[in-house]
C-alpha cells in the first residue's frame, strides 16, 4: 500500500536534464550494513551524475556477507569505481572527454582510509582483496575519494529508509541537475541553484 501510495502521490516526478555544463562525473556510494534479516547481506546504493545530471542508479545486494559497515561501504564503493570506468569508457566512445579524477564520494571515512592506503592492516585481512581494486585506480589518478555527510548523500536512499525531510532532499538532488561542491568551510554540499524545476 505504501509503495502505491507513493506512486499515485509521484506521478508528476521525473528526470530533469541540462544541457551546455561540462561533462564532469559524480559518482556517490553508500551501503547499509546488514540490511538483509535473514541472510545478513548489505545493500550497495550507487548513483552517478554527469554534469549535474543523474545518468544512472542502482540498488542492489551484496554478494558477501560483510563483517563491518567499513567493509561494506568498501564493497560499494568498489561497485560504484567498477561502474564509473564502464561510463567513462563509453563517453569517451561517444567522443566526449571525460574531466578525471573523477571523485566518489562516500560518508564513510574508514572506507576513504582503506580505498587511498596502499598499506592494508593486519586487522583488514579478512576484507576480501576484490574490493581492493579501487586503490589502484585512485593511486593511477582515475578517482579521488571525498568524504562527504551523510544528510548530503544521495546514495543513502538507495540502500535505506529515511525520514519524509531528508529523504525529499535528497530525492530533488537525485531527480534534479544538481551537484556537489565545496563551501566555504571547504566541506561538499549540494549546489542548489542548478535544480532545474
């Protein structure tokens, strides 16, 4: 009921898109750990922006049992690099140079840590090497990892509930031309005068 609900109360939403702003990748991950009762998996939230605009989305489960939210959020963002080279590949098909390092954006400092550190802890070995595959693009100049809040993560609606406030926040910035820059306290926040509608 709740899901129809939404649906009838939403009818008028869409995806809204500008034109003329440079092809500038965002790329926001986010996990929620455990989300799954019975099997304990985590949910990778992935969104990516070109200039503003959102070109993709995904939500989808884990496929490992994670130990931490650390290693979880490293999963995800692991997804979220995976992702980012298949799209700047297929843009720069099409012709388009892509600006890099392109930056990530995660509200898990731990995870930034452990996806910049090329020396891994002993207390990290049982995080499975896989997920390791984004320090090598970061240290190659392909990424850069920016912390970001977690009220300002627009990830965050795809692997978990939010209140009616944050959520409609963040669901204009997902639906909208939107994107992230840095303030005057040199912390990332959402630019929004390029929401178009």
């Amino acid at each position: 009921k709740h899901v129809i609900r939404y649906l009838a109360g939403t009818q008028d939403l869409g995806l809204l898109y500008k034109a003329g702003d440079p092809a500038e990748l965002q790329i926001f991950t986010d996990a929620s750990h455990a989300g799954c009762a019975d099997t304990r998996r985590s949910i990778t939230g992935v969104l990516v922006k070109l200039g503003g605009n959102t070109i993709l989305w995904r939500s989808l489960w884990q496929a490992i049992v994670s130990h931490s939210s650390t290693e979880s959020e490293l999963m995800a963002l692991d997804r979220g690099a995976t992702i980012g080279q298949y799209l700047k590949w297929l843009i720069e098909g099409i012709g388009v140079k892509v600006h890099t390092p392109i930056p990530i954006f995660v509200d898990n400092t731990s995870a930034i840590h452990l996806g910049t550190n090329p020396v891994q802890p002993g207390r990290n070995l049982h995080v499975h090497a896989r997920y390791f595959y984004v320090r090598d693009l970061v240290k190659e100049g392909e990424y850069d990892l920016h912390h970001i809040g977690t009220k300002f993560q627009v990830a965050d609606i795809l692997c978990s509930g939010k209140d009616t406030k944050t959520f409609q926040f963040l669901r204009a910035r997902a639906l909208g031309c939107a994107r992230v820059v840095k303030d005057a306290s040199d912390h990332y926040v959402w630019d929004d005068s390029r929401i178009c509608g």
